[in-house]
C-alpha cells in the first residue's frame, strides 16, 4: 500500500490517494499520513484501493471520530463494491460521506 499526500483544489482540504489493500501489517504510512494532514477538509481517495480488512476499518473509524471531535470534515472518494461491502459488514458505511469523484468530495467540503 501507497499514500500519496496533497493538498486539495481548494483552499483548506486535503487529498490523500491510498493505492493497493490496506491491512493489518501496513497500516503505519496510512496513519501517520492521516496524523500530518490537518487541513479542514480531509479527503480519502480510495479509487485504488480493491480491498481493506477489518484493522483498515478500525482506521477509518478513528479518522471519522477524530475529525468529529475537531470539527473536520471527511469524505471517502471511489469506493469500490468490495470495499463498500466491507464497511457495511462493519455497520460503519452510514458514518462515511462517499463520493465517486474528487471534484464532487472537494464540492460537497467546500459547502
């Protein structure tokens, strides 16, 4: 697994591209990515991601409740079905708004 950080189009979020599975084992780069992003507006592109297990979605719940808790907004971008499908075994997927393009997610962060 991958990250690559950006910053996003517009001014105040962040854009981080996840490329490969996220699992237990290679979750570090994920997290410490996360940890340096402190835009106002964090946004995980998961269009390359074809699969995430449970520690993956332990992650993505402790990113969720860490920008509840600091008023930061969050979207997830191309989620697939398979990863969809984990989430929702979980009973996490109505915590995350998932978008299928950036353009749209830095849309909906910007209102």
């Amino acid at each position: 697994m991958t990250v690559q950080s950006r910053a996003g189009s517009r001014a105040g979020q962040h854009i981080l591209k996840i490329s490969g599975p996220i699992k237990y084992g290679a979750l570090e780069p994920l997290q410490e990515a996360i940890q340096e992003a402190r835009a106002h507006g964090l946004i995980l592109d998961l269009t390359e991601v074809p699969y995430m297990d449970s520690s993956a979605v332990g992650v993505l719940v402790q990113v969720y409740v860490s920008c509840r808790k600091s008023q930061r907004q969050l979207a997830l971008v191309g989620v697939s079905d398979r990863v969809r499908n984990v989430l929702h075994l979980a009973s996490v997927d109505i915590l995350f708004n998932t978008y299928d393009s950036l353009p749209e997610a830095e849309e909906a962060l910007q209102n």
